[in-house]
C-alpha cells in the first residue's frame, strides 16, 4: 500500500501542477516539501488542488474557525540531521504567527520531547508561548513516555484526559478527538490503541450526529503507513469502525516525519512534518532514522500543517507548509 | 582425626583418587570440546535492529547492548526478565544471564525491534 502511495507521488504531483484533482471515491497521494497541499472534502468527494509554496492562502476561506498542527519536536535531539531543534521549533512557531489568520489553537501531535525529559518539555512549553494561538492540545508520542509510563506526560499534560491521556473536545461544531497509541506496545507489534480507549472512544461517539464533523487527532499512523518500520496501529480498524456513520472524518497524525496522504470513503489521514528533522520515504534506507540533508535544505522539508474548517461544507482544508 | 586417619588406612583413599582422577579427566575432556565459557558477549543496536538478532551464551555470561543509532532504544524481556532504561547514543545496558533457557526482548519503543538470547 505504502509503496503504491510512493509510485504515485510524481504522477500526482504532476497532476496536481497541470489541474488539480477530483476524483470520486478512492483518492490517494502524497506530496513532498515544498508544495502545499489543499483538501477539500464536499459530500464524501475529495478534492485537491496544489498550492505553490508561497501560494496565497486565503485567509479562512470563509471558514469557521482554522489551527494549526505541529509534530515531532524531539526537543533535546542533537545529532547531526539537526543540532539546533530550538530554533526550527521556534521558525514554526514564526511560521504559524505570520499565518494571515491567526489559527484558533494549536495541536501538537507528539515526540514533544526526544527524552522525557523535565527540561525538554520546559523548553518547548516556553517556545510555544511565544505562539499567537494561546491553546495547545496535546497527545504523547511514544519519546513523551519513556521510563515512567507516561507520568510525568500525565501530569504535565493529562489535565482533564482519561488513561493515558486520551479525550474529546468540540469547537464550533467540530468534534475533536485526541488518542493515545505509544502505550504499552508489544514485541513486534505497531502502536497500539488497548480495549479501555476504545471503548471510550466509542462511547464518546456515540451521541453525534452523522453529520458532525470529526477530527482524530493522534501520534503515530492510524492507518498501515508502513508496518515494516512500525508506521501504523494495531488495532486502528476497529477505532475507525466506530466513524464509519460519519459524512467527515479527518485523521492526523507525526510520528514520520515527512507528509503522507490518505483517503478512504469517508475518511481523510494526513500526516505532518516534523518540526525538528526528516525521515525517509518508506524503504528507502536501512531504517526510518533520522535523515540527514544538508544544512540549507533543512528548513525545506521541516513544517507545519494548516488545517482550516468550513461550516456548511463539513469540509476541512489541510495545507502544508515548510519552514523554508 | 583419628577416625579419618583410620578411612585412609582402609585403603578407601586409592579409590577417591581414582575417582577423582576420572572426574578431573573428564573434566578436561569437555573443557576441550568446547571453549571456556565467555565472561561477555556483545549485542550492537544499529538501523532499528538487534545484531546479532538471536545470540547464543553460556550460563553466566554478561551481555552488554550498545545503541548506535541516534534514536534512543530500550532493551526489554517479553517476559519481564530484564528491563534497561531508554538508551540513548553509544549508551548501554548490560544483564547477567545466570540460568539456561531463551530469552526473547525487544524495544519498547519501536516494537518491531526485536531479539533473543539462547543461555545454554
């Protein structure tokens, strides 16, 4: 699947820069770096069509309400592929304020640190307070947990969450969902969502309407991005079993580094960039550590993810955008 | 004194010297077949893997696992034998194996990673 996804970069790329997409039914792609991504998901028809890097993006598009996803932070990561995660830290958060509309919060999808450490978290809380949006919604990756079981995560972080941190949140209409996938994860297995979440999760659904917008929101894939190196979750079928009576269904993700796009019926799975350095495209190296590019690119295949809600449209537009 | 002085009189000494003669022949017998048990074996984590995947000890020995990758691993006993801390750049973690058997671990942090340890 993933390879397939990988053959179909340049076609779609080539695509997207001719006129863009719209097909029915099954659509998927994935784009690198350096140009932006806008989807557009209208009565269950993905569309897209591309943005160049310094494209205009148009405000809220008339839309409700916009935030912004950062990932992959690994603050305390010095190695080569990138010795000063501060400051790219930092760009994004340059990044997200010179947005032309301020994003309503933020969403940090996890390896806030490299390794759990006190200071580590100290360091990005304090960068993101420099950010124009004052709300950060988190969920742990599985660098956020190490040694303690995710305590010190919890307590930082786990206000009004359940387990290991999971929970819910509406904002004008949307319905957010923020899961936990880096716990107790077993010998040759991928991320793992356990019986206590999902049953939460399907309880927490269970109420909506079919027409409520949904955004899950969690660390590593929720969908078979690469088993081989780990890029997917064990159990994630039967948490998106529970969205199936759902007209949208957004789904985002870190964990690898690098953009990835999915869509599937209902369903749209995006993952972001890192803020602090790249991996490589599924099985192209020996493993999925960190990539090093030269000093200059860096910045190029570093970003954020934009994502922008229109009420009316159960429609969610997600852009992409380097640090560069 | 007396006593043991009157089991060596009895002649049962030439017997234990026979026998132990036999057992330290024995002995070295085995110890030639194989080497002398190792003190320390080593396990290098490169590329997300364990190498060599599966190792293979004697009773006693040290194995000692080194990360060279710049991700921080763990080295954990699926069955809760051995657990190290997470293990960041050129760190290591090293576990006495002080009974026979297999021992399966794996990175709690990128489960795919996984090992063995055969103790004989």
């Amino acid at each position: 699947m993933a390879i397939e996804k990988n053959n179909l970069i340049d076609q779609t790329l080539q695509e997207l820069n001719e006129d863009g997409i719209d097909r029915r039914g099954f659509l998927k792609c994935m784009a690198w770096a350096g140009t932006g991504l806008l989807w557009t998901i209208s009565g269950g028809i993905p569309t897209s069509q591309a943005f160049g890097r310094n494209a205009a993006h148009n405000g809220k598009n008339g839309g409700d309400f916009t935030f912004v996803q950062i990932s992959d932070s690994h603050m305390g990561f010095n190695k080569p592929a990138n010795p000063d995660v501060v400051a790219t830290l930092q760009a994004a958060i340059d990044k997200i304020n010179a947005l032309p509309t301020a994003p309503d919060f933020l969403l940090h999808t996890g390896d806030i640190s490299h390794l759990s450490r006190p200071e580590q978290f100290d360091t990005v809380d304090q960068i993101l307070k420099s950010a124009s949006a004052k709300d950060v919604f988190f969920v742990p990756g599985e660098h956020d947990v190490l040694d303690d079981n995710g305590k010190s995560y919890l307590e930082r972080y786990g206000k009004n969450t359940k387990g290991a941190g999971w929970y819910s949140f509406d904002k004008k209409g949307v319905h957010f969902i923020g899961l936990v996938n880096v716990m107790n994860l077993k010998a040759g297995g991928l991320g793992t969502l356990g019986g206590v979440q999902l049953e939460w999760m399907e309880d927490d659904v269970k109420h909506l309407k079919s027409s409520t917008p949904i955004v899950v929101f969690a660390h590593i894939p929720l969908w078979s991005a690469y088993p081989e190196w780990g890029w997917g979750t064990d159990d994630s079928a039967q948490a998106l079993g529970y969205l199936k009576k759902f007209g949208s269904v957004t789904v985002l993700n870190g964990h690898i580094h690098q953009i990835m796009q999915k869509v599937e019926g209902n369903v749209t799975f995006h993952s972001a960039m890192s803020t602090a350095f790249p991996q490589p495209k599924p099985g192209t190296a020996d493993s999925p550590g960190p990539m090093k590019v030269p000093a200059e690119q860096l910045k190029s295949i570093l970003g954020i993810t934009d994502v922008d809600y229109v009420r009316g449209h159960h429609s969610l537009a997600v852009v992409d955008s380097t640090l560069a | 004194m007396k006593k043991k002085n009157v089991w060596i009189a009895n002649g049962v000494m030439a017997a234990m010297l026979a026998i132990l003669l036999f057992l330290s022949l024995s002995q070295s017998t085995i110890a030639k077949a194989e080497p002398s048990p190792p003190a320390s074996a080593q396990v290098k984590i490169d590329n997300f893997s364990f190498g060599p995947q599966t190792l293979t000890v004697l009773v006693g020995t040290t194995v000692t696992w080194t990360n060279r990758d710049d991700i921080p691993h763990t080295i954990v006993s699926t069955d809760g034998v051995f657990k190290s801390k997470v293990r960041d750049t050129d760190e290591t973690f090293s576990f006495t194996f002080t009974k026979a058997g297999t021992y399966t671990y794996f990175c709690s942090v990128h489960p795919k990673m996984t090992g063995k340890i055969v103790v004989q």
